[in-house]
C-alpha cells in the first residue's frame, strides 16, 4: 500500500501519523500566564533532541478551534520559559483531564487537584505530583502554517526522591513507569520491558534491577 500525503488533507494525515509514530512520550507542560494562572497541557509532539546543549522539543498547535491563540503557545511567545513533566502512571488520569477546556483564567493545575512548587530557575511553578520535572527556556522557535515547534533548554531537572543514582548518574528504571501515547485515544504504560544482546554490557542485562 503506498499513500500520497499530498492527496490526503491535513486531518487525514495527522490521524496516520499519530497512529503509526507510536509510542510518543509526553510532555504535561506548565506555563504561566501574564494574570499569574498556572496553565498545564499535555502534548505528545515531544521529545528530547540533543544533551549539548541539553534540548527538548515541543510541537503546539498555533491555534483553538474558535482562532484563539493556544495558553501553552502563548506564554512561552511571552516570557520564554516553561516546565516539562514527565507523567507516569499514578497521575495518567489527572495528565489527561489537563487538556479539557477551561474558561481563561482558570488553571488546570488546581482543577484536576495538583499541586505545585517553586521552579529553581524560572519563574514558572513545576507540578509536585510529577515524577521528574525539566525547567526550560526558550532556545529557538520555528513557526509553520499550522504549528509552534519551541525547542528549550534544560536548566535544572528535578527528580522524585531516589529515582536517580547520582553515583553513576543512572536513572532507577525500576522505580521509573512513564505512560506514553498510542493511536486514536489510547494510552500505553512502560511495564513490559526487554533488552536485546549486544557487545556492549548493559544491553546484555537481564535483569533492570542491574542497570
């Protein structure tokens, strides 16, 4: 079977792509707004794009349905700074309820019970309830007709309590159940895990509790 995109229309594609590029980790972005609101949204156009300099990507619809401009969009076009979430299996649902919409002013933060905490170096508040946490700032942005791409800078990772060895600056995978997105509606957990032999060591581990 061979396609054409160019034949297919925006939506048809779109339905495609985010069904066949599966599993996308995602991202429950907070931003922070010029009256002060905590805005949260879940995006699974995300993904880490290099570590020097230490970069994440983000991919945010420019607008609404009705014309307005996207909160997310919006506030990193204004202040350049925003938070990445990693969220895992204890608060999928609360991730998900994040991209219902709310009347302007009103944060998604406290409307599906989170709770925040001062960030180290932006001014925009991170979600405690996430498992890990990246404080960004705007280090490039590319704009095409339908979509913002926000490429940010990692400044401080925060990280729940024992999930990273700092000896060996190894993440505790054991500990570590990021959900990703699947096609349609369907989310997926990160439970079954394999490892394929190679030359190298730990790519011969048997057992995640050894990495």
């Amino acid at each position: 079977m061979d396609i054409a995109f160019d034949d297919l229309s925006a939506y048809q594609r779109y339905k495609l792509m985010a069904s066949l590029i599966v599993p996308r980790p995602i991202a429950l972005v907070t931003t922070l707004g010029g009256d002060g609101t905590v805005n949260a949204a879940p995006f699974s156009m995300f993904n880490m794009v290099g570590e020097d300099p230490p970069l994440v990507m983000l991919s945010v619809n420019r607008h609404h349905a009705d014309g307005r401009m996207k909160d997310t969009a919006a506030n990193i076009l204004a202040n350049g700074e925003f938070v990445v979430h990693l969220p895992d299996e204890g608060i999928a649902e609360q991730m998900h309820r994040c991209a219902e919409p709310l009347p302007s002013g009103v944060s998604e933060v406290a409307a599906v019970g989170f709770t925040t905490a001062p960030s180290s170096s932006v001014r925009v508040p991170r979600i405690e309830q996430a498992p890990v946490a990246f404080e960004c700032v705007l280090h490039e942005q590319l704009v095409n007709e339908s979509r913002y791409v926000f490429f940010g800078r990692v400044q401080v990772l925060h990280a729940r309590e024992g999930l990273i060895d700092t000896e060996r600056w190894r993440v505790r995978l054991q500990d570590y159940f990021p959900v990703a997105r699947f096609g349609a509606s369907f989310y997926v957990n990160t439970r079954d895990r394999f490892s394929i032999d190679g030359a190298d060591r730990e790519a011969r581990t048997t057992s995640i509790d050894e990495i």
